[in-house]
C-alpha cells in the first residue's frame, strides 16, 4: 500500500474508533462543538496528497544535513495545514498529526534512499536525527510559548510532543506499538485500538488535556485511563468507555494529542518495513 493511502486509512480508522472518550466518533462530537466525523474525512483527504511529499522530501535528502530537512518538512507541512483548514472551514482537527506525519514520513523516506528495509529503532534514530534540538529551538529560543505545547513548557517543564519527536517517539516505539501488536494478535483490531488508545492517555503528557483542564485534568485522564487497561471483554469495555466518554464531556476534556499516538500507532503497526 503507497504511503499516503495507509496514512489516510489510519487517520480514518481512528476516527471510526467507538466510543472513545471526549472525541468524535460514531457516537457522538466527544468534546467539540465545530467538528463531526465528517470534517475529520474533508481533513484527512487534505492531508493524504501531502504524506507523499513529506516522504519524497526525506527520499530527496539523502546527503542533506537533518537540520534542513527538518525545514524542509516543516514548509510542506505549512502547506498541508493551509489545505487543511480550507478544507475543514477553519476547524482544527489534525494540526498536530501533520506535525507528526512529517517527520515521520520524512524519516521514512530519508531511510528508503539508503536501504530496501530497515527496523524500527533504525527509523527512531532517523526520526531523533531530524529533530534534533527541536525542543530548545522551539521553547527556550523560539516564538512557541503561546501554543498549548508552549503553555505545557512554560507551567510544567514538560516539552509535550516536540519532546516526543526529538526522543524518536519513545511512547509509540517503545510502549504503544509493541503493546498493540500483540493486543491486536490476542483480541482481534477493534479492541487493542481501544486499549492501546487508553494506554497512551494513562502515560502521556496530552497538552490538549492541559489546555483545556490543567494538570488537575491530565492526573484525572491518566487515572481513569489507567483503571480500563485490564478490560479486555468488549461489550463491558465499550460500556466503561461510554460511562468515561460522559464524564470527559462533562469536563470538557479531549485527549488529541492521545488521538494522534493512536493513528500513528496504527500506521507504523501495518507500515511494509
């Protein structure tokens, strides 16, 4: 499958996912009032000509310096969140997975230029490579500080996903993914997604639940995700997850950034290495 066709077909899936707690799914908005799982199909046909030019871009970088390809990335990415609120009238639904995307598919293609196949870890180095210093040049040097990742940094000392991607994505390579592989072997997509989906919310630092609620609200996200991960009987799942869902709504809370792991979760889980 090319590149950008499983990219959107992760995007997709992820959306579909339900239920889901504070995000739009087949159930309901989740925690938005400007976005339904059709503005989420408008973005994500936006984004998908795009993932073909974050890859052709690392293809095309072979012996060029990580720094600029970085660069690079980062105007294609400009782009590709032009076309992504034209195509959603303004709604914010995937600004941060094209963040992601970028630097992942970039890497991807800057290691297809030099070998057929590569690992995982290969591609992590790849990825840590691009995004060198990216937390330094952002948030102690930048102009971020007024982004909800900014406003992390600042409040908490925590770098959110900048920190993330210049780690190589340790949460997705070394935690969701592996776990998802296997959870998809025992009980089938449906239910690892979802509690890989709870996993990440239980360990990572969301700053769209921060924006939104706080630390108060990450501890409680993290907490209640954390109490669902031994569910693994799919209707009493689904049941848990619909009680969660409710309550986040009531908060006013959405997990996001957690949204984005998962996609990319999926995408490397069924990306031909």
């Amino acid at each position: 499958m090319k590149i950008e066709e499983l990219a959107y077909k992760a995007l997709i899936k992820e959306v579909l996912l339900t239920p889901k707690p504070g995000l739009v799914d087949k159930n309901n908005n989740g925690s938005h009032d400007d976005m339904n799982i059709e503005t989420f199909y408008d973005s994500s046909s936006a984004i998908k000509p795009f993932v073909k030019r974050f890859y052709d871009c690392g293809k095309e970088a072979l012996h060029v310096e990580p720094k600029i390809l970085f660069q690079s990335l980062k105007e294609i990415g400009k782009e590709c969140e032009k076309e992504m609120f034209l195509a959603t009238k303004g709604v914010n639904t995937h600004k941060g997975i094209i963040f992601s995307f970028a630097v992942i598919c970039g890497a991807i293609g800057r290691l297809r230029a030099k070998q057929d196949t590569f690992a995982y870890r290969q591609l992590q180095d790849e990825i840590k490579d691009i995004c060198v210093d990216l937390v330094k040049r952002d948030l102690l040097e930048g102009t971020k500080c007024n982004t909800a990742g900014g406003r992390l940094f600042r409040d908490t000392k925590q770098a959110g996903i900048r920190d993330e991607a210049q780690k190589g994505y340790p949460s997705i390579f070394e935690h969701s993914l592996p776990f998802y592989i296997e959870q998809e072997r025992l009980l089938g997509e449906q239910v690892a997604l979802k509690l890989t989906l709870l996993l990440i919310m239980s360990m990572v630092t969301d700053s769209n639940i921060f924006a939104r609620g706080g630390v108060d609200a990450m501890e409680f996200v993290k907490l209640e995700s954390y109490k669902l991960l031994h569910k693994t009987n799919m209707e009493e799942l689904d049941k848990k997850l619909i009680g969660f869902d409710k309550e986040m709504i009531r908060r006013n809370l959405s997990p996001g950034g957690s949204a984005d792991l998962l996609c990319l979760t999926w995408f490397l889980a069924k990306l031909d290495l």
